[in-house]
C-alpha cells in the first residue's frame, strides 16, 4: 500500500533551517512533499529550490523580486507570491499538513496565528513568535487543536524527553548553552569585539541574527521564554547550564529526581527531522556521537554580570504580559545594527533595558497590543541609536 506522502510547507527555506530541511525531505523523498517554500529576498536560490522540489506555491516576500521568480518557473506551473500578506495566507492552504516555520524574528508571528487558525500544526524553529507572544500563541492552539513541534535543539530535546511522560509532573529542565565564541571573557575584553568575531560560533552553523544572540547569550534568554510556553513552566523551573562541548542538548528533571536528557553531535538535521516525522523517529545517516571521542562533558554556571541580556530575558519573562515583546523587538534592532557596524558590542544590552524601561507596560496584551507594542519599541530603538 502507498503511502500518502506529508506535504511540507517551508516559511524561510533559504535560511539555514530551511535548507537543512530540505536536505532532510531529499532523504525521506518517499515520506515528504513540498507543497510551499517562500523567501524573505534570496530570490536566486528560491528559484533553485523550486526547480528541484516543485512545490504547488511559491512566495517571494520582497516584492520586488517577483518578476524574475515569476519568468522563472511559470512554465513550470508553479504560482508565485509575493508581499508579507500572500506569506500570511499561503499557510492556509488546505494541502497543507506540517508548516515548517523558519522564519527569523518577529516575522515570523502573524504567519504562525493564520496557520494555528487554519487547523494547521506546526514545526517551529521561529522562537521569537513565542517570546513575543507566547500566551496568545498558547491559548490560540489549545483553542484549535494543534500541536507545536519545536526545532530548536534545546526545545527539541527537551520534547524528545517528555514522550511518555505526560501523566508524570516536571520539576524543573535544564537548558544547556555552549557559552558562545566569548564563554570565560570579561566585560572589558568585549567592549572592542567586532562582528566578525561574534559571527564565529564554536559548534553550530547558523544565520546571523542566532549566531550573534548565541555570543550574547540572548538567544539562550529567548529560548527560557520560549521553553516556559512550550513546556507550562515557572521561571524557577528554567535553569540554563553553560556546557561547552554541546553534546546534552538539554534535560529534564522529574518530581523523583530522576533526570532524562537528550544526546548527540551538533547537528540541526535531527531536530528537523524529529520534528518533521514525529511520531515516528526516521533512520537518517547523521553523524552518530561515540563516547569514547568525548571523555569529559563539563558544565557550569553562565556569567551573568558579563552577558546580561540572559538575565534580561528572566526579567521579561517574570514580568509578563508585554515584557518579552519589547525585549524581543529592542534585540532585533540591536542585532541588526551591531552587524552594520552602529553599535558596540556590549551597548546591545543597554539599548535593550532603554527601551524595557521606556515602552508603556500592558499586563494583558491583545494581538492588536503586541503589534503595537513591537512597532512602537523599534521606533524607540531607532531612535535610541
């Protein structure tokens, strides 16, 4: 009996994320189908992508960029879209069965509602969609029925370790982190760091915007938030674990004491694919980890004082309501602007406060909120600069 392949749609499939997906489609072609790819503004290898996997839609989100799509694979037959709204409405197509959501930042969050109302689940490696606006992201999917799948290693892991134990109450999960290019520096060595030593991570191939907030451990700050929505944790429940050599992936503690944890080599494949196949764990030719090659794991506390922007993630994620929205917004200007040269590397953290301390609090925010709320903090941000 055939059976019925899973059709995938890919919101990002350029980026890094994406196109590892894509190679994992390439090994279990006779489980998966690409329905849908879109891209940000890679025209060029979008085009590549489509010519190889022919998906039903394509969406190029900068439109400008649509014509030389369009002339590229209309004789194809696949229909091409572009503009932020056609990606919005493209994850509602019926065809749809998983959404790979690789999206990077805020961007990532009206797609995500549009697809959980759609009755869609959904693979998620876009993390800031639950920083922003985790308890809608929550209450929307309870509402609907669908699940979430997380990519991120970490979230992965710790999801890998809660099959089978959902009737057994989790006293706390451990997040490790590898500490980043800069694990053991001081502040005032990181005061003169240029982005081209930020970009170089010691363990994991990533894009730029997760590369630069794993040196200023932000990206493990977002990963608490996103691991309080995903898992129903307390802050107190979170403890991250600097673990340089990024062979636990992450851990979770029980009411017994007992600890699961998830191992292997770095490599986002495996998460991909869990996620991708979930139930099932598919047979892959990944890397396999081998004890012997790695004699000692070592763990310890991240420094706090040094790299702030992980504290400042626990304060946003305990004050709740519109917190982790203007953290998120104010980091993503941050980035963006420490990657253009207009900001040191350590004055990320206090445009981040500037803005958590200036944009209006609201305890309970609507979707309209965080819109406003993510708008109103760039501005700010710009400003700031």
């Amino acid at each position: 009996m055939e059976v019925k392949k899973k059709q995938i749609a890919i919101l990002g499939s350029t980026g890094s994320i994406g196109t590892q997906a894509l190679e994992v489609i390439s090994e279990h072609s006779d489980l998966f189908e690409v329905e849908v790819l879109t891209a940000n503004s890679n025209w060029e290898l979008l085009i590549v992508q489509a010519k190889k996997f022919r998906p039903n839609v394509v969406v190029i989100a900068d439109q400008d960029n649509y014509g030389k799509v369009n002339a590229a694979l209309f004789d194809l037959g696949i229909k091409v879209y572009a503009g932020q709204d056609a990606l919005a409405e493209v994850v509602e197509m019926e065809s749809i069965d998983l959404l790979l959501t690789a999206l990077v930042g805020y961007a990532g969050l009206k797609p995500t509602i549009r697809a959980i109302k759609a009755g869609k689940n959904i693979a998620l490696a876009n993390k800031e969609t639950l920083v922003a606006a985790g308890g809608l992201i929550s209450k929307l999917c309870k509402e609907y029925g669908t699940s979430i799948y997380p990519v991120d290693s970490e979230h992965s892991a710790l999801f890998q370790c809660l099959v089978g134990e959902q009737n057994n109450a989790i006293e706390k999960i451990y997040l490790t982190a590898s500490g980043g290019p800069f694990r053991g520096w001081k502040k005032g060595a990181l005061s003169a760091i240029k982005k081209e030593q930020a970009l170089k991570h010691p363990n994991w191939d990533m894009g730029a915007k997760i590369t630069i907030d794993s040196a200023t451990l932000m990206n493990k700050g977002l990963e608490v938030i996103e691991a309080k929505w995903l898992f129903d944790l307390k802050a107190e429940q979170i403890e991250v674990v600097v673990h340089p050599q990024s062979i636990i992936h992450s851990a979770v503690q029980f009411e017994d004491g007992s600890i699961k944890a998830q191992l292997g080599i770095p490599d986002m494949k495996l998460p991909i694919q869990y996620a991708l196949g979930f139930p099932k764990r598919l047979p892959n030719t990944f890397e396999r980890f081998n004890f012997i090659d790695y004699p000692n794991l070592t763990f310890e506390k991240p420094d706090l004082e040094t790299f702030r922007n992980l504290q400042l993630a626990y304060s946003a994620m305990e004050k709740g309501g519109n917190m982790p929205c203007i953290l998120n917004a104010a980091n993503e200007i941050a980035v963006a602007a420490f990657l253009k040269d207009k900001i040191g590397f350590l004055n990320m953290s206090d445009l981040i406060v500037n803005c958590m301390e200036k944009i209006t609090f609201v305890s309970q925010p609507t979707l309209a909120d965080y819109v406003a709320t993510d708008e109103a903090t760039r501005i700010l941000a710009n400003k700031l600069l």
